[in-house]
C-alpha cells in the first residue's frame, strides 16, 4: 500500500510540473504578444489558457516555487490588463446599437455570467431573509455583466451602486443602459478607488460584491478587505470571487482566513462554493460582524450543498473549521 500511495504521489507531482510548465509556455508567449487587445492570436493564446486551467486540480498555487508564484503574479495581472480590454471592445460594439441590452448575447463570456449571476444570486438567498435593496459592486468596469444581470433577472427592485477607478470604464459601462429607463434610474457608476470609499457610502449598502481582480496580490486583496471590514455595515453581506486549483492561475485566491481573523470587526465566514463546470470563479460570502463582535468561521447552517444542483452545475463546498474567537 505505501509504494502505491508513494507512485501515486509521484504520478501526481508529475502531473503538476507537466502543468505548471504548459503555464510558463502560455505566460512566455502571452508576455510576448505586441499587445493585449484582443485578436486572433491573443484570443487563442488566452482560449487555450482558460482551457488549460478549468478541469479540477489538486495543485495549491501557495505552496508553488519561487519562480512559477512570481511568473502566476505575474500572469494574473496580464488576465486582468486583458480582460479589461475585452470588456472594453465589447463595451463599445454593445453601445453602438440602439438597444445595448438587446445584444449582450456578443459578449463570447456572456453564457458564463449568467451562471455566475445565478449562482451568486443563489448563493445569497440562503444567506438573507429579506431581498436586498442596495446592492455594490466594487470593480464593475467597462462592462458591468453581473450587475446587469443581476438587475434584470434576479433582483428587479433593487439599486446598483457601481465603483470602478477607471473613468473611461464608468463612461462606457454607463451608456449601455442609458435606453433603458429602468436600469437607468437604478444604476449609479461612481469613479473612485475602494480605498477612499468611506463609510457613510459602504453602509448604505445591503450587499458588497468585489470583483475578483480589485486586489490582484494577497497583500493589495487584504488590504481592500480591511478596509470593507472597517466601513461596511454590521450585518451586510460581502460576496468575493475566488479561485481554485489551476483557476488560480487565472485570479487571486482569496482564503477564508483572509476574510476572518487578521481583519479589524471581521466578516462572519458563511460559506465557499467552489464550481467545477466553465464557471472560473469560486464565491465567498461572508457577513459582516457586529460591532465589538469577535470573529467567528463556520459552517454555513444552510443547504449550501445543494446549490449545484439547484442551479443546474455541480460543484464544491469547502469545509471551513468551527472556531470562535472572543473579542479583545
């Protein structure tokens, strides 16, 4: 049984170099393109990273060697430059029709956004007993997808803040729904970076989304926390998109401790929900603590673990530790 489990071991080893070097091949060639506005090469450079990264893998990017974690800190922030610029191409295509709203079916990521929307959408209705009335969404862009949809197929009544530091992005993302009169009374985007976004605004808000590229190191990410952490209203919901696996070859990992123990107030950790299908992102909600209340990560009492099946995708539910801790 141990040479088993030992061969096992090397099989898997094996199977993770061979996937870290296909990485470097892709990040090498990436590097190299004289832009990254999206094209034929960019796209199928990026088509095959994507791929390459989505099927489960056991592999945990922290514990990478030097050099393949500074080539993943690397990689990730030309994801985010590229993304941004695809967004921004869309963004433009969608706003020179009469009706943008008509044609998001263009965007080659929308099918992805409307399982995402779903599940997230899912996700915090097990955690909330009322609908949520006044939504953020913290790095919305140029193409604000989640918010769209989260406006017009899942809460219909609620207002949607969004905060993006990039003017340009807030200019585009707010003339695809300037002809729709609904969504244009319940749409705001505000330029600003999250940092200097202070209370009097946060707590206005039911909910916090924040996308999964506002904090691409572990150190930016934890800086962005604490700061939601220390304004955000006792009792609001943070939704945070995550990666796991090879997807963190794609995003930044947001881990439950990051979201729990080293942040001032803290968040209540609620649940981690992990999809195996072409949805990339994993989502942490978390809730915020009451004042003077200590930290706690637990379990979500919820049927989270239905959440696949409820939507129509599996996925996993991370276990998180129960363990209290009293207020100093």
């Amino acid at each position: 049984m141990g040479v088993q489990e030992e061969n096992m071991s090397v099989q898997e080893q094996e199977e993770e170099n061979t996937l870290v070097q296909k990485v470097f091949d892709l990040y090498h060639s990436i590097s190299n393109l004289p832009t990254l506005k999206p094209s034929k090469e960019t796209n199928n450079l990026f088509t095959q990273l994507v791929h390459l990264c989505i099927p489960p893998s056991p592999i945990d990017v922290s514990r990478l060697p030097k050099p393949a974690s500074d080539m993943r800190s690397r990689l990730i922030r030309l994801c985010g430059e590229a993304e941004g610029l695809l967004e921004s191409h869309y963004a433009t295509l969608l706003a020179s029709h009469a009706n943008p709203l008509d044609h998001l079916h263009l965007f080659p990521y929308h099918s992805n956004y409307l399982k995402l929307s779903l599940l997230e959408h899912t996700i915090l209705t097990t955690h909330t007993t009322t609908t949520p009335t006044s939504i953020a969404f913290i790095g919305s862009g140029p193409l604000p997808l989640t918010s769209i949809i989260l406006a017009t197929h899942h809460l219909t009544r609620a207002r949607f803040h969004n905060y993006d530091i990039d003017a340009a992005a807030n200019a585009k993302a707010a003339r695809l729904v300037r002809a729709d009169p609904d969504l244009r009374a319940r749409m705001t985007f505000r330029t600003a970076d999250v940092m200097e976004v202070g209370a009097r605004e946060l707590r206005a808000h039911d909910v916090v989304f924040l996308a999964a590229l506002v904090g691409m190191s572990e150190g930016e990410k934890e800086g962005v926390l604490e700061h939601l952490g220390r304004n955000m209203a006792p009792g609001a919901l943070l939704m945070l998109r995550s990666a796991r696996g090879a997807r963190a070859f794609l995003y930044p990992v947001v881990e439950a401790g990051m979201v729990g123990d080293r942040l001032w107030g803290g968040f209540e950790v609620l649940s981690v929900y992990h999809p195996e299908d072409e949805v990339i992102n994993s989502v942490v909600v978390a809730r915020r603590c009451a004042v003077g209340v200590g930290v706690v990560v637990r379990p979500s009492t919820c049927k989270c673990m239905e959440i696949g099946h409820m939507v129509g995708h599996g996925g996993l539910m991370e276990e998180l530790p129960l363990e209290e801790q009293q207020p100093s």
